[in-house]
C-alpha cells in the first residue's frame, strides 16, 4: 500500500526523526506510539501531501491509484453547513452535489449512528457526535488509507469505546495508520504497533514491531493486558512500557 524509505525530518538544528522504514499493508491496522514532539502527527501530514516545514528527506512510494483520508483529532466540520452537507463536503466543493450522493451520506450516517440528528446544527452535537460525522465524511471519500491522527483522544471514556469498536468495524477493511498516545489504544485496533523514538546514534526511527494476540477490537479484560496498562501509568514511558512487555501478550 505504501512504502515509507530512510524518511528523515528536521526543523532547523532539531531532528524530529531520521531512517524510518515503514511499509503499510493493505487491509491491515498499525498503530503508532510516542511521546508529544517526536513527530507523529508530522508524519502523518507528510503522507498525506500536506507537506511539513522543516528539511525532508527520504522517500514515501504509494501504490497507484491510491486514496487516502485523513481523520484529525479535531473534528473539523464547518458549523455553516449542515450534517449531511459536512459529510459530503468533497462534494460541495467539487459541485457535484446530487440527490444521490445526499442519499450516500445518509445512509452513511445512519451506519455511524446519527440519522437521527439530521436537524440539528454540528454546534449542537457533543464532541462524540461531531467525531462520528467525521467518520462518516471518511467513509464517504471511499479511501484506500485512513490516517486517524489521534481522533478518540478529546472524548469521554465511554463514548471513546464506543468510537473505538465502531471505527475499527467501519474500517477494517481499510489500511488505517493510527497515530496515539494511549497503549491501550494500539492494544485494541492493531494488527502491527511501533514506537517512534527520538533520533539516538545507530538506532532507527522505529521500535522492533509489537503485534498484540486475538482478534481485534480486543476486549481488555485479561489479567495480562491489565498489567500492561498498569506499567504504562506506572512507568509514564512509552519505551519503558515497551521494554517490560510480556512475551505472553506480545510477539515481537
């Protein structure tokens, strides 16, 4: 799907990264972890096209033909159009808004659970409303790559769950990387997590590949997953979590 090649990034004298090696697989959830700074939610924005400042190099080789979505932590709808016209937002730009398209959307929404606040104005939808029509708006673009750059982080326990399951069902179809802070997170969607570390000298960009057991969404009701998540509050280190983890959850 997409092949990421000795990517570097640096903003003057700082070096974000350098000698990431990355390649994501069709139909498959990655996950990536890593403190605030270290360029994660950059990375994203370098495959999706949007460009980053700072000094680039190396190279991201897409497979033709590809699309890829975005799906920010902020749920960026524009509060003067209306639901449906918000998730069909491509369209409107484009001007190729039709009965059949609104009808798309629809049915779209009711997949995401929200035909029922068709009426209401997106400044009357709580954070979790607003992130399932953002979903909805992904779904619409009918991409082949989702970029999800933290998007449960802002919402209440619950409702995070909730989004959580919904999303990976929506998606798992899809290549979906996901950018996060939270291990618990990558524990549930991923089929691959990595680190993404500050550059040290003879050390590449990314962790060694951490791949959870079980099928996910996964449920986080077992004792050893539960031991993880005790050492990531514990710790308050995502290296240090992932130099702890148990063989007996982990394969590496």
């Amino acid at each position: 799907m997409v092949h990421i090649q000795d990517l570097s990034l640096a903003l003057g004298e700082q070096v974000l990264f350098e000698h990431l090696d990355l390649t994501l697989l069709p139909n498959e959830w990655v996950s990536l972890l890593g403190y605030s700074g270290v360029g994660k939610s950059t990375l994203l924005r370098l495959i999706a096209g949007l460009g980053a400042q700072g000094k680039v190099q190396g190279n991201i080789i897409f497979h033709p033909n590809i699309r890829v979505a975005w799906l920010p932590q902020k749920d960026t709808l524009y509060p003067w159009l209306s639901i449906v016209d918000n998730v069909q937002l491509e369209n409107v730009l484009f001007g190729n808004k039709s009965a059949n398209t609104t009808h798309q959307v629809k049915v779209l929404l009711e997949q995401v659970g929200m035909s029922e606040h068709l009426h209401k104005s997106c400044t009357q939808l709580s954070g979790g409303q607003k992130q399932r029509v953002a979903l909805a708006r992904v779904l619409m673009q009918n991409a082949d790559l989702i970029l999800l750059d933290e998007p449960f982080s802002a919402l209440d326990a619950i409702s995070r769950y909730q989004l959580q399951n919904l999303t990976y069902e929506l998606l798992k179809d899809k290549s979906v990387l996901l950018v996060t802070h939270d291990p618990q997170e990558a524990l549930r969607l991923s089929q691959r997590i990595f680190v993404l570390r500050s550059p040290q000298p003879n050390q590449p960009a990314l962790s060694d590949v951490i791949k959870p057991e079980g099928k996910a969404p996964r449920e986080l009701n077992q004792e050893n997953l539960w031991v993880l998540q005790q050492k990531a509050f514990l710790n308050r280190s995502l290296l240090e979590l992932y130099c702890c983890v148990s063989g007996n959850l982990l394969t590496y």
